[in-house]
C-alpha cells in the first residue's frame, strides 16, 4: 500500500475510531453478558458487522493501528505503545472530523482496501 502521510494519518483515525467501538462492544459484552445466553443484537454498521464476524477483530485492528504508526515515524515500536497512540485522540473529534453522527455513518468510512487484505 504506498500512502502519503496524510492517508496514512487518515487511515490510522479511522480505525481508531472503529477500534474503539468494537472494544466498547466487546467490554460491555464480557462485563454485563458473559456467562448468559444472550445474543447481542447486530449493529446498525455494516463494517461493525463484518469486523465482529472475525474472530481477533481487535486483535487486527490494534495491531494495524501500531504498523500505521511506526509507517508514520519510519521506525519499529513496541507494541506496548499501542495505549500510547490511541490515547492521542478524543473519539468525538474523529467522530466529527468524519461526519459520524450515528452507527451507519461508520460504513461511510473508506477502509475497504484495508479489509480485503485484511
């Protein structure tokens, strides 16, 4: 994938923002729902969907998050910084930056290359 910083940039908000909600869903999942039978209901997000069909969905997503950083600085990080980087953004400026106002918004974000390698 050749990118300019500026995609790069673009691309790593953009699964933060998706990283966050799918670990959101899946804390409040262990926390309120984990020894009940109980299906949470689908999202309103298409990609949501098909990124909670994966089974280490946010394993992928955190690991493409770090390889988008050390793209953006040229070098090899720790994967520990990974809490490091995302503590960076504030979900609502994203939110605002790319227009979601609600679930379906998420499906508006263009990541879809990133999925079929994925």
């Amino acid at each position: 994938m050749d990118l300019s910083k500026k995609e790069v940039e673009e691309l790593q908000e953009q699964i933060i923002i998706i990283y966050k909600i799918i670990h959101q869903n899946n804390t409040f999942n262990t926390f309120f729902y984990e020894d009940m039978d109980f299906n949470m209901p689908k999202s309103e997000s298409n990609l949501i969907n098909e990124l909670n069909e994966l089974e280490d969905a946010e394993e992928i997503l955190r690991r493409s998050i770090v390889e988008l950083e050390e793209i953006k600085k040229n070098e090899k990080l720790e994967d520990k910084v990974f809490y490091e980087i995302i503590e960076g953004y504030d979900l609502r400026e994203l939110y605002e930056k790319y227009g979601i106002k609600e679930p379906r918004d998420l499906d508006k974000l263009d990541i879809k290359e990133l999925l079929k390698i994925l």
